[in-house]
C-alpha cells in the first residue's frame, strides 16, 4: 500500500533512510533508490554515477552523485556493504529515478553487513516517517 503525505509518495514495506533513499530487502541483498519526495525536490535527473559494482560502501556513505541542471548531490547508501549491481537503465535514461523511484528508477542492490543493526537506524514506522517528513518539507520550502 502507498501513503501519500501531500503530493509524496511513500511505498508501506520499505525502510526508508534521512538521506532520503529507500531500502527493500530481498532475501540476502537490499535494493536501494531514491524517495518520490526527493526526486521531485531535485527536479529532473539528468546524469547518475554510481560507484561501480564489487566496491564496498558504508551506511551514509556515497553510492554516487545525481546531477539536474543545476545542482549535484550525493546518493548516500542506507547501509553498509558490498554493491552487487548497479541499475544499468539509469545510464541512459537517469530521469527513471523520477518517473519511477519505486520500480524501474532503483540506483544498486547491496551485500549489506550489518544489516540487522542498521535497519534499526531506518524509518519503517509510517506515523514516524510522516512527523519526519513533515518537518523535511517545512525545512525545504523555506530554503526555496
């Protein structure tokens, strides 16, 4: 099921990280992508570099960067561990991670490392994901 907090969509069944990427286990690697709130708040993706596949990341740590046409920002992973596969699509058309975040415009899927504690660091509750993204959304619009 999909909440909507005003015009954001946020998948149930996800964990979702203050960096604002997703992250879905599946069986013994996690696939991570970029929430709806913030590729709508980057604009459109024009470029995706990704660390490449094999290389070991750090929860918080860079994945890679998104670039729009005027700004650059890291994709900061939720977890730590090894990348296994990159979402090849996104080097052709790196806008799926805005017509889709949820599906099709996924970044990588990780061997994750401590995936049973870190976990406990990303938002699954949906009521403390809205007080989050309340405040987010106030934050952000008064930066505009």
């Amino acid at each position: 099921m999909v909440k909507l907090f005003g015009k954001y969509e946020y998948p149930e069944g996800l964990y979702y990280s203050k960096d604002h990427l997703w992250a879905k286990v599946e069986g013994e690697n996690v696939r991570v992508g970029i929430t709806d709130f913030a590729q709508q708040l980057a604009g459109r993706i024009r470029f995706v570099r990704l660390r490449p596949p094999g290389r070991e990341v750090k929860r918080g740590g860079a994945l890679g960067t998104m670039e729009t046409g005027k700004w650059v920002g890291p994709l900061r992973s939720p977890v730590s561990g090894v990348i296994m596969e990159n979402n090849r699509n996104l080097r052709r058309k790196a806008s799926l991670m805005n017509d889709d975040p949820y599906g099709e415009g996924w970044i990588s899927i990780i061997k994750p490392s401590n995936l049973e504690e870190e976990l406990k660091d990303l938002m699954v509750d949906i009521d403390d994901l809205k007080k989050w993204l309340e405040k987010e959304i106030a934050k952000y619009s008064k930066e505009k």
